[in-house]
C-alpha cells in the first residue's frame, strides 16, 4: 500500500485528520466492550477463575487498539499490539506515552500504510451509514458492507518478512452530528421520498455507497467517541492466496521469472531455502532448482533411477511426504546431489493426477514439488496443511508447464511444442518434433584477434602476479638466507622470462596451480619472518581477493570488452529481428561468444503462410541488419578505443534442410541427413576459411562477405548487393574467389563488398 504523510487540520476547533478524500474514521468509547464478566459490585464473579479481562489484554493474537478521534493518537491497546509495533507496554505511561516521546502515538506513524484507498473507501462507508441513521433517521439494515475489511502489510520486529494484517472498522455505537445543519449535501437525493424498499436497496449498492460516500463534508461532522481498529495476522492465508494466483497463471512455472517469484513466496511460507520441481515425462524425470543467478539448474533423471527415492515414495502414498532427515534415509543419486547441495530436510507434494482417456481412472505421476530446506526438523503439520491447500494449484500449473515445458522456446515454433506436450498429456506415445523443408539463414559477426588479446591479458595478468610472489621471496630471503628459498627465488625468475614469451590459455591454468602448490602454501611462514614479508604477502593476497583467486586485472578489462561488444551486436541484431519477425514468422537463435551468430529457419511447416517473397525479403533484411551491425562495431572501435575488429558473413543455402528436436540434448533443433550434416559442418568452418588463390582469410574487419555454391545463389545475392548499394550500405566494388577446400568439403566460393559508415544522408532505417 502506498500513502502519504498526513498533517492533522483545524477546523471548527476540533481536530480533524485530512485524508483527502479518504479519511480514517473515528469510533466511540462505547465500541470498546467490557471484556470481564463483572458481579454487582463491579469485580469478577465469584468463582470464575477465567478474567476475560487479562486474557484478553495479555494472550490475545488479535491487534486492538482505541484511537483517539481526528488525530488517530492510541489511547489504548492490547499487548500484543505494543509487541507487534516493537514496543514495551510496561515503559508507556497510561498506555499512551513512551517516556522517549514528547507526544502521544499516532496509529499513522506506526502503520502509515493503513492510510490507503481501501481503507479510505471503508471509513467513507460506516460515516454514511451513520449520517443515515443519526441526522436522516433512517433505519439502517443489516449488511455486510460494514464488515468489509481492508489489508495492509507491515514489517514487525517480531518477523524477518513484512506481514500481511486485515483490519476490520468498528462503528455501530458512533455518534455523529452536524455542526452547520444547513449544509446538506446528500440533500438532492431524496431520501424522503423514497419507500423503505428503495432505501434499502441503495444501501446495499456499493457502487452508490461509494458515491454518495465522496459527497460527504467530513469538516461538516461532529463525530464522538474512540475509533477501534481490530487486526488479524492473515499473512499465511493471503500468501496461499498469492501463490495460488501466480500459479494459475498462463505462464509457464518453468519460465524463470516466474519461478523465481513463486519460489519467494513459497520459501516465505514454509520458511524454507529453496524449492524443487520434478516434472516427471514417461521414462525419465527433470529436477528443477533455482540458483542464485535466478536461472533454472536443470537435471535429467531416469525413472528407475528414482525408485526407492523419497519423491516416488511420496507419489505411491499420494500424500504431502515430510523428511524430517534426509541423510538418515538417502538411496538415490538425485537425493545424494541435493546433500551435496545442503538439503537436509524435505517437504514434498506430489502431484498425482487421474490419466487422461484412461476408462479405469487410472493416476499418473505429473510431479513432485519439494520445498528444501538447510535446517534439520524444519516442516510441521501445519506445513502439511498449506502444502495440502497449493496442491489444485500446482497440479494446474504443472500441468501448464508440460504444455510449455521447454522454457524461452521461440514463438514461432512453440505452438508445436504445446501440440506434443496436449498430446503426452492424454497419454499418446511421444512424437518427434520436426519442422521439414525449412529454408536456412546463417550470419556471423566474429571478433578478429578475441583469442590473442585474450592471450595478452592473461600474460599480463600472470605477469604481474609472479611479480608479486617474487617480491614475497625476495622479502624474505633478505632476512633468511635459504638454499629452498633461493631456488625459489630463481623459479619464478624463469617463470617470468617465460612468460615473457608467448602465452597460451593452458599456461594460465599450470602456472596458477604453480604458484598456488609451490609458493602460496608458505605465505604464512614467509609473513612471520620479517615486516617487509608480511606485507609483500598482504599486498599479493589482496590482488588475488576476488572470485577468479588470481590478479584478473587484464583478463577483467578485456572481458568487459568483449561483454560490451557482444551487447551491442546483438542488441543491434534484435532490433532488426523485430522487423523480420513482421515479415513472416521464423525461428531465430543468437549465440554471443567472441561475436555474435545467427540461425534462421523459415518454411512453410512453420508457418503456412510462407511463400518466395517472405524467403527473398528475409534475405535481404537479413543483410541490412548485418550490415548495420557492422555499422555498430565501427563506433564500437572510436568508443571504447579498442583493436579489436569485427568481420561479417553471411552463409548461401538455396536448399531446404529437415530439423528436429531432439530431447537428449541442450540443443533446440538439430539438423537431419547428410545434406543437411554438410550444412552445420560448412557452418563451424566457414569463419576460418581461406581464398584458395592467395590463403587470405575471406573475412576481412569492415567487409561483408557472402559464401555460395551455385551461379543461381549468386545471382540472387548479386540484386541484393545491388539494392544494398542504392541504399549507401555498402560499395560497388566487389572482390570474389574460391574457397580452398573443407575437409572434404569443396566448390564453395565468395564475394567481399566494402560495408560503409553510416553519414548523416544514410543513416539506419531501423
């Protein structure tokens, strides 16, 4: 709930609270009920050993207090209101006074979120009813209206999450009167005139309720007595009703924005550490686990892997499974990783569901949903009743997510995926997803020299941590003279020289484990034996105080580059597959490495639609967004003032090719056939190709190049070569050649055009 700070007003000298349009209503002593069951003389009754009185005040979990009207001051409350808010009811004076304060509590200094719309509305509500009762004397039905409740939710030194409390307004015995009776702002409504039917029907009508309730002029009423607030802690019931509402939703509990907030509030519930999910598919089973990038960590299980497992267990009892221990009773592998993960308690809902087209009503095992936690003992029964509670909820979910169960899957060949995961559902045997006849669309925009730069920040790198460690040897050996030290001393002398030379990724590997086998493991020693050592090791030890446990000042700067450039390219590519995607729907991965790469498939069995002028304009767009993304690592290079150099590709396939989902593997598609394996081959080669004449690489910083087989192919690409250079992306100048050969792979030729900057006269179109 979102207020703001309020500032009592004076008006008529009285004070009255100025809530805008909403204010907080006041209710008179005579709310408060005596809670004691007294005798003629006023005490306890003989006999009773139960005061309703104390227990009331001392063990009710109920927040009541007695506000002061206008100013919303406490002029009394429970104890569990002063433990709620964090203070000591002892230490107030009267009830009323902190002897750390100069005035009296406001109610909206400890609760300002109370003050909200919904609160507001309420108050409105029991004034009108009031104003009908005590000024138009009418007689008021009875109605729920007036026990309608307001929630807000407040962070209690008593609880590490904020809570979610209902408060309830209390009115019947209110007294209101009218300080200027003139003023009768109600007064065009014609109470009089109406029958008792009609006032009572209005009365009920929230809509109306609501509008004459703004009509009102607060400043204009006398109210008496003391407000009384009741509250409830309700935030186990509203969390249910929160994480039932997430999960019905559409999408995918698998998708990982949407796990990551159901797990939160499933965490806060159940005060566990994380939560599992086991989506369980025929023969075998994936495990779900969120990490601490907010990714999904997914694991493949077989069936028979999980027999004995306490999930399986959990699905033949067809009940909520708590295991108080899981180290006590850990047969599987599956369970062993999650020790190993710092599981050591288990709460676990199986989602057992009736088979579809099943005539016996046979179950099925849709999955299992486990909430993990670090402490032993950590789940009760009452955690077994809210599990109970999310059960229909999950199972719905789940079963969602199996209609959707591959997450970030692309739009345009999702709608494939939801087929097979309805027809799995219904019990019918897996099917293959395959898209066949898909024309192929692949580019590349590749750092040139990433490996060697890369090489030179990790010498650097080495460089100045070797440095480091001899400067610990050196400082000791001026006070130890050692024939062990000294030859240390001289190994990483050599080591330096070494490194001084050429560096390739496998030193950075052999000579950290160098130094952290045969240098590092006598810091401690080396720092005891003179003041110059001991900070020789300090200064080493705070270069190498990161994540990567080395000096990574280089490698981090070049990194950063790279990240830089790889954002850039793709967020390049990405606004222009925004304009493709109108064109006709096409599936379309992008993979940053040192660059970035593109895969297009487009077809008819994608979509229907599909036809030559959808393949020929994807072309060409595909061609402009290369082209721009060059553009990009032109002001890339003045920007970050790095050599680094980008090269441009585009790969020629006027032949369909077959793709197919295959579930073993991280990949989405995979090719099919042998024409279509020499196509994902031509693709992870073509990048290092050279022209078979000269051995130059066909790839050149600031060129576009295209690869081909056939005269028909060229002559495609020619026109759009042409059109690209109407448009001023690229020159006229065309420089071709034949590839030497792939391993096998021969005939493959190509075409270089110079891609040019972009001006003020031919700026980008996206």
């Amino acid at each position: 709930m979102q207020i703001s700070k309020l500032v009592p007003e004076q008006s008529n000298n009285k004070s009255v609270l100025n809530l805008g349009e909403f204010p907080i209503e006041n209710i008179p002593p005579s709310s408060i009920l005596p809670l004691t069951s007294p005798n003629a003389n006023g005490g306890a009754e003989k006999g009773s050993d139960f005061v309703w009185e104390s227990c009331f005040e001392s063990h009710s979990r109920m927040l009541v207090a007695a506000l002061e009207p206008g100013t919303l001051l406490i002029r009394h409350a429970n104890d569990f209101f002063w433990q709620f808010i964090g203070l000591d009811k002892n230490e107030l004076e009267s009830g009323v006074y902190a002897p750390n304060l100069k005035a009296p509590i406001c109610l909206l200094d400890i609760f300002p979120d109370l003050q909200d719309t919904a609160s507001g509305y309420l108050y409105r509500r029991h004034i009108l009813y009031l104003v009908m009762r005590d000024i138009y004397q009418i007689k008021i039905p009875n109605t729920r209206l007036l026990d309608e409740s307001a929630i807000g939710y407040f962070r209690s030194p008593l609880y590490l999450e904020p809570r979610a409390i209902k408060f309830w307004l209390r009115s019947n015995s209110l007294k209101v009167t009218r300080i200027d009776p003139t003023i009768d702002e109600l007064a065009e409504l014609g109470w009089e005139r109406l029958s008792a039917e009609e006032r009572e029907a209005k009365l009920i009508d929230g809509v109306e309720m609501e509008a004459w309730g703004k009509r009102l002029r607060l400043d204009n009423y006398q109210i008496s007595g003391l407000i009384l607030l009741e509250g409830l802690d309700f935030t186990e019931r509203e969390t249910i009703h929160n994480i039932t509402g997430l999960l019905i939703d559409r999408d995918s509990i698998l998708r990982p924005e949407k796990y990551r907030r159901i797990n939160q509030r499933l965490r806060s519930l159940f005060r566990a550490t994380s939560t599992i999910i086991l989506s369980a598919e025929s023969d075998q089973a994936r495990l779900f686990l969120g990490t601490e990038r907010k990714e999904l960590r997914t694991s493949v299980y077989s069936m028979q892997s999980l027999v004995g497992s306490h999930f399986l267990r959990a699905a033949e009892a067809n009940r909520v499974w708590n295991v108080p221990d899981l180290r006590v009773d850990c047969q599987t592998d599956c369970e062993r990783a999650l020790i190993n993960l710092g599981a050591r308690s288990l709460l676990l809902i199986p989602l057992v569901v009736k088979a579809m087209k099943s005539s016996s009503g046979a179950k099925q095992l849709a999955g299992v949903v486990g909430l993990v936690s670090d402490r032993l003992h950590n789940f009760d029964s009452i955690d077994c009743r809210h599990a109970e509670e999310l059960i229909p909820a999950l199972a719905a979910a789940l079963r969602q997510a199996s209609q959707q169960r591959f997450t970030n899957i692309h739009p345009a060949v999702e709608w494939r995926f939801i087929q097979e995961a309805e027809r799995r559902s219904w019990g019918l045997p897996p099917e293959t997803i395959s898209f066949n006849n898909i024309y192929p669309l692949y580019g590349i925009s590749d750092i040139r020299g990433s490996s060697e730069e890369r090489n030179r920040s990790i010498q650097g790198d080495l460089l100045e941590q070797f440095r480091l460690a001899l400067a610990v040897v050196n400082a000791f050996c001026e006070s130890q003279e050692t024939s062990l030290g000294e030859q240390l001393r001289l190994d990483l002398l050599e080591r330096i020289e070494q490194l001084k030379g050429k560096v390739t990724v496998d030193a950075e590997v052999t000579a950290l484990k160098y130094l952290g086998d045969r240098v590092e493991i006598y810091f401690d020693y080396f720092a005891q034996s003179n003041p110059e050592a001991q900070a020789a090791v300090e200064t080493y030890r705070q270069a190498c105080a990161n994540e990567h446990r080395s000096v990574y000042v280089s490698r981090a700067h070049y990194d950063q580059t790279i990240s830089q450039i790889n954002a850039c390219l793709k967020e390049t590519w990405e606004r222009w597959q925004v304009r493709m995607q109108k064109i006709i729907p096409h599936y379309c991965d992008i993979e940053s490495t040192d660059g970035i790469n593109h895969m297009i498939y487009v077809g008819e069995s994608i979509d229907s639609k599909f036809c030559k002028f959808h393949l020929r304009s994807l072309r060409y767009e595909q061609m402009k967004a290369v082209c721009d993304c060059a553009r990009t690592a032109f002001s890339l290079q003045s920007r970050y003032e790095t050599k680094l150099e980008v090269t441009h590709l585009v790969l020629v396939q006027d032949l369909t090719v077959d793709i197919f989902h295959d579930e073993n593997t991280e990949k989405l598609f995979d090719v099919r056939g042998t024409r279509d394996i020499r196509y994902e081959i031509v693709k992870k080669r073509i990048d290092k190709a050279v022209d078979e004449k000269n051995r130059k690489r066909i790839t050149q910083p600031g060129m576009l190049t295209l690869v081909y087989s056939t005269e028909e192919e060229w002559s495609e690409y020619q026109e759009y070569l042409r059109y690209l250079a109407r448009e001023n992306w690229v020159g006229t100048e065309i420089e071709s050649g034949t590839i030497e050969p792939l391993q096998g792979i021969t005939g493959l030729k190509f075409a270089l055009v110079r891609i040019l900057p972009e001006t003020d006269t031919n700026s980008s179109d996206v």
